[in-house]
C-alpha cells in the first residue's frame, strides 16, 4: 500500500508541477516574458551549419512582431549556443552554496539547476504576442540539446527548423570559411583534400563496421559540432535525434529555398509556420538582403576547393546517409544533390588516395 500512495503522491507532485509552470506561462504573457523562468522560445533554427541559416533568422527578425538575439553580431546572430554549451549544463551536478547559485540558476534539492533565466535576458524583451527566436547552427548535431530545449520548454515546444544543404557543398563552404577566418588552426595554405581525409579516417573508424549505425544513432553522438566534417552531413541521424526528443522539425533545403524565384514565398511560409503574419512584412525586399557573404571577395586558390577525385569518394560515402535522409522525410531530395551518381567504390579505402591529397 505505502508504494501505491507513494506512486499516486508523485503523480500530485508532478501535477503541482505543470499547474505552477502553466501559471507561469499565463502571467508571463501579462510583461516581459523575460523576467520569469519560463521557456521563451517559439521557434529555433538548428543548422546546417553554411546553409544560409544567418540570411533566414535575419529575415525573420526583421518581422515587426519578431524579437531577435545579437542582431549586431554579424554573422553571429541569432547565435546563443546556450544549449550546446556543455559548461551552462554540467554531466555532474553542481550543489548550491549556501541555497544560491551563480547565474541565476535554481537551487532546487540543493543541486543547481540550468540557468533558463539567463538565456531568458540574452534577448529583448519578450512582450505580448512577440516571437522570440534564436539560430544556433551547433544544435543540429549536439548530442544533448534536444533534451535540453525539451526540458527548459516541455509545456509548449518551440517551431524547429532545420535548413539542409548538399552535404559536399556544405563541407567545402565550412573548410573555405575556416581558411578565410584563419580558425582552428587552418592558413591559406590548407588543402581541402588533406582535411577531408582526415575527417573520413576518423568517421569510418567508427562506422565502417556498423553500416546501419544511422538507424538508431548513439544518444552521446560520434563527434562534437564542428568537429568533423562528414558527420556533419549526416543529416538523418542528427533529425533522428530531435524526433526522438519529441519535436517535429521542418525541414527545408538550401538549394530550394535560396531560389531567386520563389524566396520570397518560402520566407512568406516560414513566417506561418511560426506563428507570424506575413502580411506585416514585405517578404520579397527582405528576401533580397544578402547576409555572411564576406567569403566572395577572398581569393581562393585550387587547393581550397575538393578535387573530382574527392568528390567521387564523398558521393560514395554520403550516398546511403541521403537515401536515409530521403526515405525519413518521405519526399525526395533536391537534384542538386545527385553528385557524381556513378560514383562506385570504398570510401572508406584509403589505400587508393593520392599520397599528397590537394595538390
């Protein structure tokens, strides 16, 4: 009997629980929605990362009803990273000094909780029917920050969207960009095949013998955001792990979206999706604003782009990961991303790579 009560006093708690974060909710919508530790988000661009996700969260935030972070960052905005950051949600507890933390986190059970009303003050204020937003590209590929943003917004979950792009596009444009800015240790004297080698014998290392690894990827993920490039395409596990957290992302295409035709209308889309009235915006001049684009007026050399030999090995690699991709959507993928259908061989073989790869 005492397991029955105990069992129906855990059911009341949780209850007591979602009532209070309810109420929360519903006097949040009265001010600043900012000053309560409720979630503020009603949407959240996730990735891909060098998929245009800069241009579209700029596009929404210049909705009169849209509330955006670091619009003055430049290529940054929209950037909070607050739910990949593995600092502001320790593996470990961290115990309350005192009944206080730091950062204004929670001290609930003497353990400090994640500091929600923080990230909540990075933003403007959130007031009335305002949409507030943020496009941190990390997300995608973060292992933890689905469950993270389920738990910081589990009484009303944000609009996810993930913006993809052709997955050797996609690469080629985060290796060039990393070259221009000098990050990571990469110099105009990078090569773009010796980067990508390096990324394809660490990725097969861990999936070569597990082919399927995608179908049901680990909870922990392989590689950290921004680690490895080839991971990074593997668009079907990342989304695999967002549906399982519970949400449902629209998925868009670069090579659609970023039509000159029909921009304006894919924005138009956007906006209901996430609960803006397009009418309040002139769509097709917003569309046509160019955003983090400084990479056109670097001068590349041949060494900074993959060769046909490298190309053929990634069409071969990211092949299996698209018709994945393909089948989980339930629709087919763009044409631009049949590259080199012909492609045959073992990409993960690299006794048949040039011994100076990009040169």
């Amino acid at each position: 009997p005492s397991k029955r009560f105990d069992g129906v006093g855990s059911l009341m708690r949780a209850a007591l629980l979602l009532g209070a974060a309810a109420a929360a909710q519903q006097q949040c919508t009265q001010r600043c929605r900012n000053e309560c530790n409720a979630c503020i988000l009603s949407y959240a661009i996730i990735g891909a990362r060098k998929a245009g996700t800069t241009s579209l969260y700029r596009w929404i935030s210049a909705h009169p009803d849209a509330v955006g972070y670091g619009l003055n960052r430049g290529p940054r905005a929209g950037e909070v990273m607050y739910f990949s950051s593995d600092k502001l949600f320790p593996a470990k507890p961290v115990p309350c000094f005192g009944n206080t933390c730091q950062q204004g986190r929670a001290c609930v059970n003497n353990v400090c909780q994640p500091p929600h009303q923080w990230y909540n003050h990075q933003f403007p204020c959130v007031s009335g029917r305002k949409v507030a937003g943020e496009a941190s590209v990390a997300y995608l590929v973060h292992a933890e920050a689905p469950k993270r943003m389920f738990e910081y917004c589990s009484t009303a979950l944000p609009k996810i969207i993930a913006l993809l792009r052709e997955p050797i596009a996609r690469y080629e444009s985060q290796f060039q960009m990393r070259v221009r800015l000098k990050t990571r240790g990469y110099t105009p004297k990078s090569a773009a095949d010796a980067d990508m080698r390096r990324d394809v014998h660490a990725f097969c290392g861990l999936t070569k013998n597990h082919a399927t690894w995608y179908l049901h990827p680990k909870p922990t993920g392989l590689f950290e955001p921004a680690r490895n490039g080839v991971y990074e395409g593997v668009y079907v596990a990342h989304l695999k792990r967002w549906r399982h957290a519970g949400f449902s992302v629209h998925t868009l295409f670069f090579e659609e979206f970023f039509s000159e035709e029909r921009q304006a209308d894919h924005l138009r889309d956007v906006l209901r999706y996430i609960g803006l009235d397009p009418t309040k915006q002139d769509a097709h001049a917003t569309s046509k604003r160019k955003y983090n684009t400084k990479g056109s007026d670097f001068d590349y050399f041949p060494r900074h782009a993959f060769s046909s030999f490298a190309q053929r090995r990634l069409a071969v690699l990211f092949r299996p990961y698209n018709d994945g991709l393909a089948s989980f959507l339930g629709r087919p993928l763009p044409d631009a991303w049949a590259r080199w259908p012909n492609a045959t061989g073992d990409a993960c073989d690299e006794s048949a790579w040039p011994r100076r790869p990009g040169w």
